[in-house]
C-alpha cells in the first residue's frame, strides 16, 4: 500500500477573473504529483460530502446554513474574502470531508495526505482569511465523538496564526494547539493556543529549522497524541505573496522531513494538510506545496508503515 493521498475533483472552483486567490492549485497540485511519479492516479482516494451534523461539532447552525444558503452577510462574506457561489460551498464542504477521510486513513496506515485543507482562521460563527469551516478541527472532533481518538496534537506551521483552532480549542484539554508564525502577519488579534512561537519578520531557514527543533520532540512527549494533524502552510517561503518569512524550498523541504519523521519514528499517526501558499507563479507554487507529498512519501516508504 502506498502513501494515502486525498483528492476531489471540486477542490478546483472558478473564482471571477481578476481574483487573485490560486484555487487552481489544487487541481494541479494532484497533476503534478502525477507527472512527475511522486505519486500514481489510484493513490487519491475521494472523499464524500459531509452531513451537517459533522460540520455542527465545531460550527454553530446558524452560521452553516446562512454560509450554505447564501445568506450571510455581505460583512460576514466579506471577512471570508472568497465571493460566495453554490460551487464554492460545495468545494468547502468536500474539503473538510477530504481532512476527515485524511485523518481516517492516517489512524488506519500511519500517515496520509490531503490535497486541500488547513482552513485555520475559521470560528464557530464566522469565517476569516479564506477559511470558511476548520477542517482540522472538525476531523479531530469528529474522530474523538466516535471514540477513536482521544488526545490530539495539531502542529500548524502555516506562517499565519492558527488562530480559529486556537480558540475553539482553548478550554479542551484534549486538544493541544501549536502554532509557529510570523509575529506580526495576519490575522491582526491572535488567539492563545497552548503553545505559540512567535517569529521575527524575514527568518530564514537555518533559524526556523532550529526552533523547530526545540519544541516538536518535547511536546511529542509531553501530549502523547493518538493523532497529529499536521498544517504545512508554504506561506514562510520567502516568494509568498503574503508571508513575510524567508525560508527556501529546501528549509520548506527539511522542515517537512524533520516533522514527519520525528512524528512517525515516534509511532504517533499524522494527517497533513497543506495549508496557504500564495503565488502567482502558479508552477513555483504547486512545487512548493508537494514538498509536503514528496517527503510523506519518502517518510513513508523509509518507515514501512
Ligand atoms: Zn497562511
């Protein structure tokens, strides 16, 4: 078996010209893997819609219908950034069903991809920053409800705050919320997860690697997760439109490689996610966010999982 990676067809939906968030990526994403064999057409395993009783683990009902239905105010819709469209509820929702497939598949061989997800800025009643539902959070609820999870880890590298997750997890013991971003990038207000590491505008990867270091075998130990939901955002790379860090494919390489393999040596299952990256070199891009790809697979061939 080899590495499980998730994919769906509505991850793609046409936003109107001129928008500049890089929706296609994530259909080429899943091409490139393919053209250049990191990865063979019958490893995406495709995930279906999620009924609304999953989606009301984390969010409240309210705010699902009015997003569904269209209804949301035009504020509420603006604080989202992507313009509302029936195809773009649907690619929503196939996203957090393609995280909860993801984390199934992890528990089930020990590590699996997504090819979309990592919407972190998403609250119980609204959403922000591009993210409309926390599809992270909503997997690890969902797999801890069905009792088959208890304590989570979400390791979330993206370089802005994860800040949604962090709130919605702030009073649950059972979920421990790390992120490492940039100090002073979006979002403006940042929440408290458990363990925030601050960065310095313009770090590169030597320093970023290091501080890594310091904190992901510690708290390994000290969470002992039965899952680890990893957000390996791309935006720290020093060509992102909005990043401010200044890592390189390399640094985003080796950072991958060090938390896959200090998770799975470790015997702790990760689900990936790959999180923002914002480009307009579309094909410097899409080889960014198969870093994540090539080293699950790499990671994953080693470890005979
Ligand atoms: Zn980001």
């Amino acid at each position: 078996m080899p590495l499980p990676l998730v994919y769906h067809p509505d991850y793609v939906t046409p936003l109107p010209p001129g928008h500049r968030f890089p929706m296609a990526k994530f259909g080429l994403l899943r091409d490139h893997l393919i053209q250049t064999q990191v990865a063979e057409p019958q490893q995406f395993q495709q995930p279906n819609i999620p009924p609304q009783q999953w989606l009301e683990l984390v969010h409240s009902p309210r705010y699902i219908q009015a997003y569904c239905g269209g209804t949301l105010e035009p504020a509420a819709q603006r604080r989202i950034g992507l313009p509302w469209s029936p195809a773009l509820v649907r690619r929503t929702c196939c996203a957090v069903g393609g995280t909860v497939l993801t984390a199934q598949l992890a528990l089930e061989w020990g590590l699996a991809c997504n090819t979309a997800g990592g919407t972190h800025h998403a609250f119980p009643d609204y959403g922000s920053g591009f993210c409309i539902f926390n599809d992270c959070a909503i997997a690890a609820r969902l797999l801890q409800h069905q009792g088959r999870v208890q304590r989570v880890l979400m390791v979330d590298l993206d370089v802005h705050q994860g800040d949604g997750t962090a709130w919605i997890f702030r009073d649950d013991p059972s979920v421990f919320t790390f992120s490492m971003h940039c100090d002073t990038n979006f979002p403006l207000r940042k929440q408290t997860s458990d363990l925030d590491v601050p960065l310095a505008v313009g770090l590169e990867d030597e320093g970023y690697l290091q501080t890594l270091d310091r904190h992901l075998p510690d708290l390994l130990r000290q969470v002992k997760p039965d899952l680890v939901f990893y957000n390996a955002g791309v935006d720290p790379h020093g060509g992102d439109r909005l990043g401010k860090l200044a890592l390189t494919d390399t640094g985003l390489w080796r950072r991958d490689m060090q938390v896959l393999t200090t998770c799975v040596r470790g015997g702790y299952p990760v689900a990936c996610v790959i999180g923002g990256g914002y480009c307009d070199d579309l094909p410097a891009l899409i080889y960014r966010h198969s870093l994540l790809h090539r080293a699950a697979s790499e990671v994953y061939r080693h470890s005979k999982l």
